[in-house]
C-alpha cells in the first residue's frame, strides 16, 4: 500500500491551506507549518505501528529452551511499551494543553 503516506500529507497540505486562507498569508513557510504538522503526524502514527509490531512479533518469537532469547524478548518487549506509554503520556499532554 504505497499511497498510505499520502493520506496524512493531504491532511497537512489541507491544513496548511486552509491557514494561508484565513491569516491572508503566502509564502513558502506557511505551506511548511502546514507539511510540519503532517510529518509529525505521521512519524508518531508510524512509531507507534513499529512498536506494536514489535511487541507481537517479539511475543511470538518465545520458544522453550532458549532462556538467553526469551529473556531478550521480555527485555525487548518491555521497553516497547514503556516506549507507547510515553507516547501516550505526550499525546495526553499536548491534549490538555489544548483544551
């Protein structure tokens, strides 16, 4: 699916339009708030699939006899979640901020 990555490009290009409409800007610095915005949607979207990824994976890959690559995988599989958890805590804090 390698038109995924558009679809939160199109969000921040609608944005950043909509804001060169209302404020009567121009420029190509509002165009790049506007792709900013997107990016960082996107890379956070993108984090947080990796590391969910990573956790099934990771728990899949648990077999008996391997004491050395289960505790890697428990080690590895909790620093994923501490790693959403954070997410979580800064997506929450930026929300109260807003409101």
């Amino acid at each position: 699916m390698t038109w995924v990555p558009w679809v939160p490009t199109a969000v921040g290009l609608a944005y950043a339009f909509r804001g060169m409409s209302n404020t009567k800007a121009t420029g190509i610095a509002v165009l790049a708030g506007g792709l900013e915005e997107s990016f960082a949607l996107w890379g956070i979207i993108a984090m947080v699939g990796a590391q969910v990824a990573a956790i099934v994976w990771l728990g899949k890959s648990f077999s008996p006899g391997q004491s050395l690559r289960n505790l890697i995988s428990v080690i590895s599989i909790v620093f994923s979640g501490l790693m959403l958890v954070l997410v979580c805590l800064f997506i929450g804090s930026i929300w109260l901020a807003h409101h």
